[in-house]
C-alpha cells in the first residue's frame, strides 16, 4: 500500500495544540481521501499538498486554521466557501472539527487538481 503522509511533515501536526491539531489531522485525511496521488511537503512553513502542481495547504494559527489554495482565485467555488481577495490565493477558515465539510472541500480539491492539468 502507498505510504500517503510524508513522515517529515509529522513533527508539524505533533507540534500543533489540543483542537488545531485535531482540525489539522482531519483536513490531512480529508486531502488524502480526495487523491491518494497527492504529495504532501512542507513549503513555507506549512503543510502544502501538490498534484500536477500546487493544490491546497494547511496555515495553523492559535484558534483555526486556514484551509487554503494554491489558485483558489481561478476555482469556481460553487458552495462560496473561499474568502480572500488577492490574484491566485483563498482560503476557508476552520474553527472546530465541526466545521469541515467533506464533500464541498473534496469538491475544491478536485477541481484545483483538474485546473493544474489545463
């Protein structure tokens, strides 16, 4: 079976605190079960996952976690989940476990994927 998680990028989730860490751990396991052919690294300071290039990322801070993309100004984002304003970057703010939406965000990761193969 295909090793999915990238052992270097461990220390980072072990380093996260009490409910950050359990966000974080779920949205890993949500990336992965959108494409096991994701490559997981750690890129400017965070967890970054890559397919055909740059798809998605995971930036802690102390009480959520931004669950990002790559080129999240290109997607669609038929549920309008994604905030931000710059050219390529967006994200989805995540405060509990809770509040992860597996097929939307799933959805995003699919089509990130599919915009790095154009």
């Amino acid at each position: 079976m295909k090793q999915l998680h990238n052992p270097l990028a461990d220390p980072f989730f072990d380093g996260l605190d009490g409910p950050v860490q359990e966000t974080a751990r779920k949205l890993r396991e949500l990336i992965f079960e959108a494409s096991e052919n994701m490559v997981e690294e750690i890129k400017w300071s965070k967890p970054s996952y890559s397919h055909d290039g740059l798809v998605c990322y995971l930036q802690p801070a102390k009480t959520h976690i931004n669950f990002g993309f790559y080129q999240g100004a290109q997607l669609e984002d038929r549920g309008g989940l994604l905030e931000g304003d710059g050219t390529k970057m967006r994200h989805i703010r995540i405060k509990r476990t809770a509040d992860i939406q597996p097929e939307p965000f799933k959805n995003l990761i699919w089509e990130a994927i599919e915009f790095n193969k154009k």
